[in-house]
C-alpha cells in the first residue's frame, strides 16, 4: 500500500520536524533572556503572538470547525498539561544540572510504551521495544547516566514526573485534537497554555513589554517556529503514528537541541552526543522501515 507507506513517512517527517521546534526552543529563549526579557514574560509574549497569528489566519473557521466543549477541552490540555509540564521543567533545574535533568526527563518514551500497553491501547511490539531500547541508549550516551549518589532526591522526583506527565499527555492531547483540524486543533492548545502564562505573569508582577528589535526579533522565531510550527507538525504527526512511535521518533529533539547549541551559543560538540545522535536516528529509521514492511505484507 503505497500510499499508507507515504502518509507515515510523511507524519514521521512531521515530528522530526516538530522536534527541531521544541528543539529550539531553551537556545532562542536563552538568546532572548541574554537579550533583557526575564523567562515568565517570554513565554507569554511567546504564546501570545503564536495566538494572535493563527487567530489570523484562521478566522472565521475557529467557530465552525469545532464545537465548544471540544475547544474546551483543547484549551484544557493545553493550559492545564502543556503548562504544569512546563513549570515543573523549569523548577526541576533549581535542582538538577542540565545533563541529568534531560536523561531523566527523556525517559518519557518507555513510559509511554508501558502505558499504551498496559491500557491496551497500543501493541508494544519487538520492533518498537528494539527502536525503544535503541532510542533510550542514545539519550544515556548523549547526555550520560546521571550518577544516584549525587543527584538532588527532590529534583529526580520532579524530573520523573515530569516525563510521566509528558507520557500521559501525548494520548490525551491525541484523544482532544480528533475530528478537529490541526491548525484550529493547534490555536486552542496554544491559547490555553497562554491563559496559563498570562495568569502566571499577574501572580508574579512580571507583565514585562519588549524593548528592543533584538527581543522581538527572538519573540517572533520562538512563537512561529518553536510554537506554531513545532505544535502544528506534532498534533498532525500524532493523529498518525500515535503517542508510542511519536515518543520514540521525538527523541531526536536533544541532538538538535545540542547541535543548535553548538552553531548559536558556542558550546563543544562531544563524541557521546555525535553517537547518541546516530543511535536515536537508527530508532527512528528501524521505525519507519518496519512500518514499510508491514505496510509491503500487508499488500
């Protein structure tokens, strides 16, 4: 069946594509907070413009093309999960260094295999635990297995819960965006995680404007590319390869991470993150010959 062959290559594309978004994001909020904005009033500037511009775009379309109690239930998702994922993120590194923060965090592939297998929802196949197995050895390569002896107990609590929440969000996030086209799907995610920040930024007195074209300039990329785009491709990818095989395919987001890192802020390209490079893409084309595989003897 070529063409289902096609439609998976294609959402595979599109969370590799996501990835690099959400892979950009800590550089470009880095840059921009160098820049003079604190990080609470970039993230909402962030899922403001991101807001505003598909408010745009879509216009009339946001009313029609779903109904009111699934747009609720986007902005619940969104606001709810996508925002306390994100607080916890950022309060897990006042205890934990980057390294050990992000193998700990990117744990969240085998606990979403553990649970769409143990509900039933998705078959954790011998390819899939392979790509699995893979994927996980890539990130503790690039990142290195954080040592137990001193590592902060509060701060591995948070980080796991941090990707348990993660593998739990990927299927309700599937489950809201169905029947909903993705880029209305995407306006009522992004609103609600800007209801979030908004309210955030009042509780902190932090209701800051940009000054400078610099900070604009940043706000604009971290809201298009890292916001718009990175959710667009990853609810339309999600609603294909579901929450198993998105997880497995998203870890290639910290190679990214790591390489933009390299090009923008100057920072030293090692040996484990070149190979943990390699294994994730190994993962995540085991992946996606299986699925042509499947898809030829199925033909």
């Amino acid at each position: 069946m070529p063409e289902a062959r096609q439609t998976v290559a294609k959402a595979t594309a599109l969370i590799v594509l996501s990835s690099c978004g959400f892979g950009s994001l800590s550089t470009l909020t880095v840059l921009v907070m160098h820049a003079g904005l604190p990080l609470l009033p970039t993230m909402l500037w962030r899922y403001f413009l991101a807001a505003a511009f598909l408010a745009v775009i879509l216009r009339n379309r946001l009313r029609t093309d779903v109904t009111r109690q699934r747009a609720l239930r986007l902005i619940l998702v969104g606001g709810v999960g996508q925002a306390v994922i994100t607080y916890l993120s950022l309060r897990a590194l006042d205890y934990l260094p980057v390294g050990p923060l992000a193998f700990l965090c990117y744990t969240y592939p085998a606990w979403v295999a553990l649970i769409s297998a143990a509900l039933g929802r998705e078959e954790l196949t011998l390819v899939r635990f392979a790509a699995l197995s893979i994927a996980m050895m890539g990130i503790v390569v690039m990142v290195g297995a954080p040592s137990s002896a001193s590592l902060n107990g509060f701060g591995v609590v948070l980080a796991l819960g941090v990707a348990l929440l993660y593998a739990l969000y990927l299927p309700a996030l599937q489950r809201a965006q169905e029947n909903v086209p993705t880029n209305v799907a995407t306006f009522y995610l992004i609103a609600g995680v800007l209801m979030s920040f908004f309210i955030a930024n009042l509780f902190n007195k932090t209701l800051y404007f940009p000054t400078t074209i610099e900070m604009w300039w940043y706000l604009l990329l971290l809201s298009l590319f890292c916001t718009v785009f990175a959710f667009g491709t990853l609810v339309a990818g999600l609603r294909v390869l579901g929450p198993v095989r998105t997880s497995i395919v998203a870890t290639i987001e910290p190679f990214f991470t790591t390489l933009l890192g390299v090009m923008l802020l100057g920072e030293t390209m090692t040996r484990g993150t070149i190979v943990g490079g390699v294994l994730i893409a190994s993962a995540v084309l085991l992946l996606q010959v299986s699925g042509r595989s499947k898809s030829i003897a199925t033909n």
